[in-house]
C-alpha cells in the first residue's frame, strides 16, 4: 500500500470512529471509539510527516464515498449490524459487538464483560463450521421445498402430463441449486478475503509499530471492562508473545474467531445439495407414479416436507416446533395454491 492511501485509509477510519462513537449509547463503548479516532489521526500525523509530496496539511480532508456511506449506514441500522463493513474500513475494536463468542485474552483474565449482545442468528459465517453449515442446510432444504412446489404445482395447474411437470421440476432443482451454491460461494469467499486482508494489515502494523497495537489492545481490553493497569500489562504481554499477538489482535480487533472463516467450497456444496434434497420432495412422486395419483402423491409428500423444514428450523430459534412447522406449511400451501391457480388461467389461454 503506499503512503497516499495509507493516509486516506487512517482518516477514513478515523472519520468512521468518530461517527460509530457518536451512534454508541454504552459509555466505555463510546470512550473507546473515541480514543481510537485519535490513536487513527495520530498515526495519519505520521504518515503525513513521513510521505513526501503528500497532501497539503492545510487542505481539509473529506472522507471517500464509501466512507461515508458505511457512516450513513451507521447511522440508520447502529454499528453492531454494521460490523463487516467497520471491520473492512479497518476500524477495529468490534469484539466489543461480539461478547456472547468472544474467547480473546479478556475471558481468561477475568473482567466484566460488557452488557450481553448476542451474535445475531443470521450472521452464521460467524458460527462454529459445522452449526453454520447445519443452519445452512435446513434453510436450504426450506428453500428448495417452497420453489419446486410453486414450480411443480404451477406446472400441473396448467393441465400439462407428468413428463412436462417432471422435466419443469427437475430444470427447478438444478437451477435452484446452482443458484444458491453461487451466492453461497461468493458471500462466504468475499467474507473471507476482506478478512484475510484484514489480518495482513494487522500483520504489517504488529511488525511495525507494536506498541501503538499493544495500546489499541489495552484499550480494547478496558471496554471489555478490564482495569486500566491490567489491561496494559494483558496486552503488553500478548504483544511480546509473536505467536499469540496475530490471533489475539484478530479475536480482539477483527472481532473474528480466526477458525471461523468457512471455506467458501463447503458453503456452496451444502447449500446445492440441501435445496436439491428439498427441490426433490415434491419432485420424486412423478418419477415412480403414473397418472393422477402422482400429483396427489406430490402434495401430500410436501405437505409432510414443509412442516417436517419448518419445524426443523426451530432448532436455531428456539421457538415452538409445531408452530414454526405450520407456519413453513401455510406459506408453502399458499405459494402453491397461487402458483396451481395461475397455472390453470395461463393453460386456459395457451
Ligand atoms: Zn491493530
């Protein structure tokens, strides 16, 4: 990276900081993004001094379109939604978001811990490999379900013979799958690599200015709700120590469990053959069964699928298992009521 964006980068982050503490209700949350939008203009101080050529001192500085976009974001949904893209803006500090996961140096030394934020349920790449990967599944075995239903039944709505409505479903499935394996594999890739950029940088600052990074974790540390002393001395010692300092500025920093970034492959891989195992439900009737009896077959099969999903997804709720059952089954019926009944009306006129 050179100087010039180097500079930028510290005072967009600083710029971020400023508007993240701003936005931040918790007061050692607040002190905290406060004294790392200052340790942020310090360190671009440097690089100003440093860089020949750079920009003037007296030109003020405007923050970049993306910088400001990230800052309006913060604005509206709050920093704890908002963590990635703080995170990719090398602001750091967002384990303060995570204290339910968070396992840096803090738990072991024993402090307070900030008021309880559990991870939200949906970021599940922040999950252990396989609850993430588990969670995916039943989603996408929901997914699967829901569409070729509306699919097979808009098909047969339409009044065409099983082989068109098999030929539709199957063309459904792969489509379905491929679709979401795709956005699986570049969510889960894109996730990965800002972060793994993330972790250079904090790499190249560790070799380079270990102190400002043994303060960055000190402060940290003391919105976590650990004494000022101790926290210097926690984090004076896991800076000298090269073989935990990466890991811990990672957890502590990032706000990332460095074993948590899933691999993008496995992502896609369950995602295609969990809404493939869903997509053949209502599919698999038409395969062994002639006639009329394999469309009734069919929705009895799904009827069965939809509850048996949705009250799988209670799992990762906790809510009532009959309940979110129903419910996977009302939505599911009604999306293949209305694709059956739009079938019908398109054959009538074909
Ligand atoms: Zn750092």
């Amino acid at each position: 990276m050179n100087p010039k964006e180097s500079l930028d980068g510290e005072l967009n982050a600083a710029f971020l900081y400023r508007v993240v503490a701003e936005r931040e209700p918790e007061p050692r949350r607040k002190r905290l993004f406060e004294e790392l939008a200052r340790d942020a203009e310090a360190q671009a101080e440097l690089w100003r001094g440093g860089g020949a050529g750079l920009a003037d001192p007296a030109s003020p500085f405007h923050p970049s379109f993306r910088a400001r976009l990230v800052a309006l974001m913060v604005r509206i949904f709050g920093p704890r939604r908002m963590t990635h893209a703080l995170t990719a803006m090398k602001v750091r500090g967002m384990s303060v978001y995570r204290s339910a996961g968070y396992r840096g140096a803090i738990t072991t030394a024993g402090a307070s811990a900030l008021p309880s934020e559990h991870d939200e349920v949906g970021e599940h790449h922040q999950e252990g490999l396989s609850a993430g990967s588990l969670r995916a599944a039943v989603f996408g075995i929901n997914d699967g379900l829901i569409s070729n239903v509306g699919l097979i039944l808009g098909v047969a709505g339409a009044g065409t013979g099983n082989a068109t409505i098999l030929l539709a479903g199957v063309a459904g499935l792969l489509a379905g799958a491929f679709s979401m394996a795709a956005g699986e594999y570049i969510s889960v890739r894109s996730q990965r690599e800002m972060y793994e950029h993330q972790i250079n940088l904090e790499r190249a600052e560790l070799a380079e200015y270990p102190e400002e990074e043994a303060d960055e974790l000190a402060q940290i540390y003391e919105a976590h709700g650990m004494d000022r002393a101790q926290a210097r001395a926690t984090a004076g010692q896991i800076i000298n120590d090269p073989k935990r300092a990466l890991d811990e500025l990672t957890r502590t920093e990032l706000g990332l469990n460095p074993g948590d970034l899933g691999s993008p492959w496995v992502a896609a891989g369950v995602s295609f053959f969990a809404f493939a195992v869903g997509a053949t439900i209502p599919l698999a009737p038409f395969l062994f069964i002639a006639g009329d009896r394999a469309l009734n077959v069919a929705i009895a099969a799904s009827a069965i699928g939809l509850f048996s999903a949705g009250a799988a997804t209670s799992l990762f709720t906790g809510r009532s298992a009959v309940r979110a059952g129903l419910r996977m089954l009302a939505i599911g019926g009604a999306a293949g009521a209305l694709t059956y009944g739009i079938g019908g009306l398109l054959g009538v006129n074909l």
